[in-house]
C-alpha cells in the first residue's frame, strides 16, 4: 500500500486491512483467470496432437 493510502486510512483498521485485501483481490483474479485459460489451451492443444 502506497505511503498516502496507508495515512488516509490508517485511522480505521478495518477499513484499511479491507483495502488490502481488495488490492490483492484485483491483482489475483486476472492472474487466475489468465491461468485458467492457458491451462484449457495447452489441454486441448496435447489432446489434438494425440490424435
């Protein structure tokens, strides 16, 4: 959390603990979602050369 984002709410805990983690949620979902998609691809990719 950057120094300005850690002063503006450091006066509520909650509400800061609740910012990072939300922070960390919008970093993890495109990484997930950008895992998911190559794993579908490079699956259907070895089931093609199988054949």
């Amino acid at each position: 959390m950057c120094p300005i984002c850690k002063d503006a709410l450091s006066s509520v805990a909650n509400l800061a603990q609740a910012f990072s983690w939300s922070v960390l949620l919008m970093l993890g979902v495109p990484i997930l979602v950008v895992a998911v998609i190559t794993t579908v691809i490079i699956r259907a990719h070895r089931r093609t050369t199988k054949q």
